[in-house]
C-alpha cells in the first residue's frame, strides 16, 4: 500500500499544500491567488481547462448588475480582465452591454446600480433612454421599454482563450496543472486529504493537501459526495442559439439582456457574434420549474427546435427590423445554481479544509475570477480578504434547502 508523509506523522516543513477539483475559470482563479498567497497549489482536471461550463458559455461580461455585492465582484473581475489582456494577451471584445428595464420600478433599480458603479469608479456607464437605446441597438424596439443601463466598454470574450490563459499564469506562479481525474478521497491521521487520482492511461497515484478547493462546477456535488461535504447545487441546461441575419448590420450589437436579476424571469439576452450572425439565448439567475436538474455527463449538448423557436420568436419581437432569421445552429451547457441563486464560496460548515467554489450559475465564468481568489483567500488566510462582504455567500445558510428535480 502507498504510504503517505501524513500517515506516517513526519513533519512537513513545506508550506500548507492546496489541491483545486476543477481547472474552469473559477478553479485557475482560486489556483492563482493561492500561488501568489506562496501555497503550493496543484490543480486537478480530467480533461482540459475550460472543458466543462467555462467553455460552453456565451462569453460575455459586464458590471450591469443590480446588487451592490454583485456590482462589486463584477467590476473587479473586469479589472482583473484587463489586466490579463494588457499583459497576457487576453482578446476582450468591447462591443459593449446593455440590461434592458421595461417597468419604472425596474428602471429605478437600475438608477441605483448606475450610482453604485460610479462610486467604485466606473466612468462610462450610462442610463439611457428608449429614443437613446434605439440609437445604440439597430433595429431596437424599445415601445414597450422605460429604458436600460449601458456599459460602453463591457462586452464579450472567449471562455476557452480566458482559462487558457489563466492555466499560463498559474503555471508561471509554480502551480501544477495535471491531467487526472480525483477518483478517491481519506483523511490522514494527521487530518491531512489524501486525492487518489487517475491519469488517461490509468495510472493511478495520491497526492496530499491541507485544503481542497471543489471548483469541479457542475460536478461539485458528485466531488463534494466524495470528499464528504456535500454541496447542494442543481445543474440546469441552459441553450445557445446562433442566429442568421439576412444580412449584415450597420455596426456591432452591443449584448443586450431583457432579464434584471431578482425579477424571477426567464428572459432574451443576444449579442453580436459577427456581421451577420448573433448568438442568442434565455437567462436566468433563478431555478426554474420544469427545468431538471442534469447529469453532467449525461446532458443534450444540442440545441432543441421547441427553444430554437421560442429565442427566434423573442427575438424577432425585440429586433423587428432584422428581418427574416435563420437557425444556425448552437449549443448547451450547464448553470451550476445554488437552490438560492447565490454561489457557494468559502469553508464548507463541517469540514472547513473543504473550501467550496462553486454554484456561479450563469455569471460563473467572469464572476468566478473573482469566487476563486475569494475562495483562495478562505483557503489559506481563513477571511475574505479583498471583498469582505463576501462572507454572505458563505456555505451552510439556510437557504441552502435542495431543490428536487422538477
């Protein structure tokens, strides 16, 4: 049998070793801020970064948020995309983002995240008007809207590029990124993890860990059965359609979304993906009736004619003069939600070397920049330390109640 450092009781003179389950943008964040915090960090992923929701997403980012702790994260997660296109080269599409608000009341919740926005420096963001909104979007209707919230410089970018480069920066930071799925889990004597893991070739070995980040995304609650600390999360499939115009447009369409979070809709949200062609899609922060929680491996990564059909009937609504649309094809991922809608970062309540970065749902692919360094920070310096208000997505609050398949 393969004996461990920890079961044997020596001393580990090394610093405090962390282990990341997933190698999406939460995960490779998470493993940045632990190595620049001086950890070894080794982070495990059974295919390849952005292989799960990361990849399947629609790529965009924005600060167009309605909730103060919400507006915050987003705004350092673009900084920190910034910084990543200025120095490593990171392809952000500023094309820009509009939420759309077509009642006053939700029109006064967007005045209110417009002054949250300016008092943590953004410059640019802007109420606009219908009138203004007609102007921006072309071919808009905007009849039955009270206005909408603008960000000029967020956008979109590509989520396979973006844990690119985040494995490249974790890796320069002395993080080990290997290929192997975690197949087994004990505790030491010591009180150490041991990760049995298995390579493609089936070579299975141990590695050990002060703390194990579960990052594994829509698989956290498989990974959390395993290291027994259970995460209630419902992955719920969510479709992207890729629409034909007739023809091209005059300029870029900005992303535009119709839901305003806490609304409990189901909402349009499209953006430009070329000249001719946009992507398009219904969002939603809530869990859904009717929308089964997915096995993961298991799910219909394809795009289904019934949704197809309802995202072109939105659309042709909200863009009347696009003319005639055309399916173009698509594809599903998975939204990895909390039975609350808020993500779980932080120790998990009984087991507290199990820190959870997970339930990022629809927003996890940017705001999870900002989970995973939070989440490191919980790992290694027991506090939320750059967003302290964080802590209220601390697991085990109550409403954290599984939500049963519907």
């Amino acid at each position: 049998m393969h004996r461990t450092e920890a079961d044997t009781g020596r001393h580990h003179p090394a610093p405090p070793r962390i282990a990341v389950i997933g190698a999406g943008a939460m995960g490779l964040a998470a493993a940045v801020r632990a190595a620049q915090l001086g950890h070894q960090v080794t982070v495990f992923e059974r295919d390849h970064p952005a292989a799960g929701s990361s990849g399947l997403s629609a790529g965009i980012f924005n600060r167009q948020a309605v909730d103060p702790l919400d507006i915050a994260i987003r705004i350092e997660a673009e900084r920190f995309l910034s910084e990543l296109e200025r120095d490593r080269g990171l392809d952000l599409r500023r094309d820009g983002y509009i939420r759309l608000a077509r009642t006053e009341e939700q029109l006064a919740r967007l005045a209110g995240a417009l002054e949250v926005e300016r008092s943590l420096g953004v410059p640019d963001a802007a109420l606009l008007t219908p009138p203004e909104l007609a102007g921006v979007v072309p071919g808009l209707h905007v009849e039955d809207l009270a206005g909408g919230l603008y960000g000029p410089s967020d956008g979109h970018l590509d989520g396979h590029q973006l844990c690119s480069v985040l494995a490249g920066l974790a890796r320069d930071l002395g993080a080990r990124i290997r290929t192997e799925t975690v197949t087994g889990h004990r505790r030491a004597r010591s009180g150490r993890h041991i990760l049995t893991t298995m390579s493609a070739d089936g070579a299975e070995s141990h590695e050990e860990a002060d703390v194990v980040v579960n990052a594994a995304g829509a698989w956290a609650s498989q990974v959390g059965e395993m290291l027994e600390a259970p995460v209630p999360l419902v992955p719920q499939r969510h479709q992207v359609v890729q629409v034909q115009l007739p023809r091209p447009l005059d300029r870029t369409v900005p992303a535009v979304n119709e839901y305003v979070p806490g609304s409990g809709d189901y909402a349009l949200y499209f953006r430009g993906e070329g000249p001719a062609l946009l992507l398009a899609g219904l969002h939603t922060h809530d869990v859904l009736d009717g929308h089964a929680s997915e096995d993961p491996d298991r799910f219909d990564r394809g795009v289904s004619d019934d949704y197809a059909i309802e995202v072109a009937q939105r659309l042709t609504l909200r863009l009347p003069g696009a003319g005639d649309l055309r399916f173009a094809g698509g594809w599903s991922g998975l939204y990895p939600i909390s039975p609350d809608g808020l993500p779980q970062i932080g120790p998990h309540p009984d087991h507290p070397t199990v820190v959870l970065a997970c339930g990022g749902g629809g927003v996890g692919l940017t705001n999870g920049l900002v989970y995973g360094r939070i989440a490191a920070e919980w790992a290694v310096l027991g506090e939320a330390r750059s967003i302290p208000e964080a802590r209220r997505y601390l697991p085990g609050r109550s409403s954290l109640t599984v939500v049963e398949s519907r």
